[in-house]
C-alpha cells in the first residue's frame, strides 16, 4: 500500500558529513553517529547553548553569518577529528613513541598533529582560492588597481577562475575512495532531512526515495561565498585603489590579498543572510538564483548505502528527541585513547544528571581492575574494547539504573554480594550492622536474620565468624522468595552454611535464637515518592517501605520477638535516621537498651537485650 504523504513541515536541524558517519545540529542539541569498524553505530551528542542565551550582537543579521560560519569551522573540524577515532581500529592508534611522549612528558604529538593540520588546512584553502586566482589573473592584460572597467574585468575573472578551480577540487577530491564515502554520507544527511520535511517517516526505505540535494546545504553557502565575493572585492578595490595601490607589482599583489582575507567575514555575512532568504521560499522565480548551488550538490553528495542511511536517521532523530526533552542526558563516544578524557567527560555527564562523580571512577575501577584510589591520578591509553564497556556502563548508570545493579554485584565487607532488582543494594552503613553481630555472637550460637534481602548480612557475619573459629547456626529468613533465591546464590558462591526459610518475619519462624539482627524496611511511605531516582524507580518498594511512619516492622517485631529469643538474647537492628528513640520505646520489656551511631554519628543501630 502506498504511503500517504504527510503535511510538508520545515525543521532547523542541518547536517554535516564526517568519516563513516553523520553530525546532526538542531537548536539544542548536536548528535554525531558513526560506524565503527565492528559495524556498531555510536552515537556522540551534546547540548547547546539555547539561541535565547547568546548575546543579542552575535544574532544581528550578517554578524550571525560570520559567527556560523566561524563555529561551522571550528566545531565541523573537532567532530571531523572525533569521528576519525571511532572509524579507525586499535592497530591505527598512537604509536609507542606517542604514547611515550604523551606519559612521560604529557606532549600530546595527536593533539599538536591536529592543530598543524587545522593550521595547514586554513593556509591551503587561502592558497587555492584566494592567491591562486589572484596570481593566475595577474598574466591577464588589466589595470588590477583600476576603478573602471579593468578592474570590474579583473575581478570578474578572477572570481570566474576561483569557481573553477572549487569544481575542480570537489572533482579531484571525490576520486579518493575516502572522501567518496564522505560525499555519500553527505547524500545520506541530504535525504534524511528532506523525509523528514516532506512529512514521511524516517525509514530507509522512505529516506532513500527522497531528493540529496537540498536549500540548507553547505555547499550552495560556498558557490554563494564564490559569487558575493566577486561583488564585495570589486566595490573594495574600487573604494580603494584611489589611495592605497603604490604602483609596484609585488606590494600591491600583498595589499589586495590582505583585502581579500580582512573580507572574507563581510563575505560570509552577506552570503549567509542570502542563504538564509533562499532557503525559505519556493518561488520559481528564486529557483534561478538557488539552481547552480544545487547543480554543485551533485558532485559533493553521492547516493548512500543503506547503512549510511540508517547512520543519518540515528543522528538526526538524537537531535530531534533531545530538543524535545531536555532530560536526555549526552552520549560519547568509546574510542581508543586516554583514560583521563574519558574519565572527565563521564564525570561531566553523571554530574549534569545529578549522578555523583565518585560513580565514575567506580566504573572505571571495575572494568580495568585497579584500584579505585588511582583512577584520578592514574593515566592510561584505553583500549576501544575497554572504553566500549566503560561507556555502556555509564550510559545505562545516565537511565537511572543503580549502578551495582548494572556491575550485578556489590562488595560488602570483603564479599562479592550478586544483586539485582529482586533485592536492595546493600548499603556501607549496613556493613556494621553485621560487624554487630559479629563482635556480639560466641561458639555455637544460633543466629536469625530477618529480612536478608540478598542476604549480605548473614553471608559477612557467618563468614567473619569462621575466621575466628566461632561457628554459628544461622538462618536468614525474607518474604520474597525471589529475594531468597538470590540470597542463596550468594550463599553459596561465598561457600556460607546457611538455612534460608521464606518467611513474612515470624510466621514460619521454630525455635529459639540467641541473636536476631534485621535491616527492614524503615522509610516511610510518603516520603519514597521523594527519594533517589535510582532508588524509588529501581530498588524494590517492598524493602523499602516501612508504613505511614516508618515503624510498622519494628512494632511486629516488638510484639513477638520475645517468643523467638533465648533468656538474655539479643536483638540488633538497622534503624532509618530520627528513628531510634522511637524504636527502642517500642521494647517496653527488655532489660537493655543501646542506640549506637554509625560511621557519619547519626543513630543508625539499636541493641536490645531481651
């Protein structure tokens, strides 16, 4: 069936090819999806400054053409270099010598390198375009410093020439296997923004079908740059040539290209506002002016493959939800290089989310085994494979999934504890709940843990235990069997002798026990609501919510733990902050009661002797 075709829409998203991938900019945000040498499309992106917040001089008419043209210049080379270390392999990195010099005398030869480049590019397109024609002109039989016709001929020409050699140059350029692929990104992004504005759904198949010329290309700006520049040089040196040509040859030579290039922002300015003009109508009338910049077009976009397609559809539909949802955090690439750039930029990233900065050093402690202490002074070259799983990690942190669910693991006093959503995180303060019982249990002892979750406490406090060759009996009960399940697996894996029984606190409790210990859920109900994304979307509610006050489990407790302790048993509990007074009134028969503060002196555990 055929597609019914959608109401034509006009959008402020342009594009950019770059080696083996597409940059897309709206009014937001920028998004760049390249294709790595394993076939995988990674996507960088980032959020700009909102055009409201620029200052008012840069969005005059003809000065925002040279800002843009400017920024075009700076940001179209960075991406240019960016997708440039996704597109090559780990064999094509810095050699040992750069390596070396970047380690032990912090020279960074690749940064120095790109400069130069830049530098050299920017002195190479002056040559091409703007000496060569002026020295080829120079054999012609004109008065260059006249203010008459010779000198309306002498531009005319030069101008003329200058158009010729940048179709030249596109030719020559698209002959390089490289750049080919580049001119067929470029049909790629062309396309992809002319589905979007005739209405139709970005598929490949639709984005295929669809024109790769379009109004907004930068290649119609630089046919209009030819052609401005034609008018703008011929007023300047009429203007001019009165007072500053002196008659020598060579001087003047220097003089008109010094005009030339102190123009140039004049140029950009005035071509800018005409793009600006043509892009927004569709008069036939108009078409006459547009058709040689879109002619141009042919030789600078090639028709894609489809995976450049799908390439051009990822950037653009980043930058399109981005603009619309300023909650999406930014992306970057996982590319071989120094640690420390990917390092500051995830923090970067964490920070702009709310994510402590500390959980980056985390991931990077984790994927390459070292020390989490040395990851900020520590410099290293990361491997692509390294730097793929650090940045998938830290792009699923950004969702709002808890880090240690992401690990699947969590370390509690010395002991690899699985976790994942069936059960909480176990948490730094916990850790002396069970250092609690470990210094309070003796020989042969039995031991309750109520509410084991993943079961961390039990596995820390029977295996601490048995370093001092006081074995307990212990059991660990929780109401969730999906809970247990996972608190039997760790059991397990830390080769701890424990009896899990699921239970809802005593219903399915026999017998007697010298210590019971609980962590149970203690936030109240109201106030989960206000938590932690990660905590409130993630973390199971059932461990978590403690009632309307936060109490409900302690009183159940209170009720019936007397029935299930042995004569001057004990009872240890993890309580939420401000909670503890209100605990212990709730032990209205012990014989002792002790509140005791935790690493950061809030009251954080109660002790009761029945």
């Amino acid at each position: 069936m055929k597609e019914k075709k959608k109401k034509q829409k006009r959008v402020s998203i342009g594009g950019q090819a770059v080696l083996e991938g597409v940059m897309m900019r709206g009014k937001l945000s920028m998004a760049t999806a390249v294709r790595d040498p394993e076939g995988v499309i990674q996507i960088e992106s980032e959020r700009l400054e909102p055009p409201e917040k620029k200052s008012k001089f840069s969005r005059l008419p003809f000065i925002r053409g040279v800002v843009n043209f400017v920024r075009s210049l700076i940001d179209g080379n960075r991406i240019l270099m960016r997708s440039a270390d996704v597109a090559m392999t780990d064999e094509e990195q810095p050699s040992k010598a750069e390596k070396w010099l970047r380690e032990k005398h912090k020279i960074d030869l690749g940064g120095i390198l790109d400069t130069i480049s830049v530098v050299l590019g920017v002195l190479l397109a002056l040559v091409i375009f703007i000496a060569l024609p002026q020295w080829l002109t120079g054999f012609l039989p004109f008065d260059k410093t006249s203010t008459g016709l010779d000198g309306l001929w002498f531009n005319l020409i030069e101008g003329g020439i200058r158009l010729v050699i940048f179709v030249l140059y596109i030719l020559l350029i698209s002959l390089i296997p490289t750049l080919k692929r580049v001119f067929m990104y470029h049909g790629a992004e062309h396309k992809t923004i002319t589905c979007f504005e005739s209405g139709r759904e970005l598929t490949v198949e639709n984005v295929r079908g669809c024109s790769r010329v379009h109004d907004r290309c930068g290649t119609t700006f630089l046919f209009l740059v030819m052609i401005v520049s034609i008018l703008v040089f011929s007023l300047v040196n009429v203007a001019v040539a009165g007072w500053l040509y002196t008659g020598n040859t060579k001087v003047d030579g220097v003089l008109r290209f010094a005009l030339k290039i102190l123009m140039l922002p004049v140029v950009a300015g005035v071509s800018y506002e005409i793009l600006r003009l043509l892009s927004k109508t569709k008069s036939k009338f108009f078409l006459l002016f547009k058709w040689p910049g879109l002619l141009l077009q042919k030789l600078t976009t090639r028709e894609p493959e489809d995976g450049m397609i799908e390439c051009a559809i990822t950037a653009f539909t980043t930058v399109l939800k981005m603009d619309e949802d300023p909650t999406i955090p930014e992306r970057v690439f996982a590319t071989a290089g120094k640690m420390s750039a990917l390092l500051k930029n995830t923090k970067k990233r964490f920070s702009q989310c709310g994510i402590e900065e500390e959980e980056a050093e985390w991931i990077f402690a984790l994927v390459l085994d070292m020390p989490k202490s040395a990851v900020a002074t520590e410099e290293r070259i990361l491997k692509t494979a390294q730097a793929k799983e650090i940045v998938c990690i830290a792009d699923e942190r950004l969702t709002g999934r808890p880090l240690w669910y992401i690990v699947g693991d969590a370390d509690f006093c010395g002991y690899k504890i699985k976790v994942d959503e069936r059960v909480l995180i176990p948490r730094p303060e916990t850790e002396e709940l069970a250092m609690l019982v470990v210094g309070a249990a003796e020989e042969g002892q039995s031991v309750l843990d109520l509410c084991t979750g993943s079961g961390a406490i039990a596995i820390a406090a029977y295996k601490e235990l048995e370093k001092y060759n006081r074995k307990v009996k212990m059991t660990a009960t929780d109401i969730s069997a999906e809970a247990l399940e996972l608190a039997k697996e760790n059991a397990e894996a830390n080769e701890a002798d424990i009896l899990f029984i699921q239970s809802d606190l005593f219903t399915r409790i026999r017998g007697r026990f010298d210590i019971i210990v609980s962590n149970p859920p203690y936030i109240p109900s109201n106030d989960i609501d206000g938590l932690q994304r990660e905590v409130k979307g993630f973390e199971p509610r059932l461990a978590l919510d403690g009632g309307a006050d936060g109490l409900d489990i302690y009183r159940r407790i209170a009720q019936e733990a007397g029935k299930y302790l042995n004569r001057g048993g004990m009872l240890i509990m993890e309580v939420g902050e401000g909670e503890a007074n209100e605990v212990v009134k709730l032990f209205k028969s012990s014989s002792y009661a002790m509140i005791i503060k935790d690493f950061n002196g809030v009251d954080r555990y109660v002790k009761i002797v029945m």
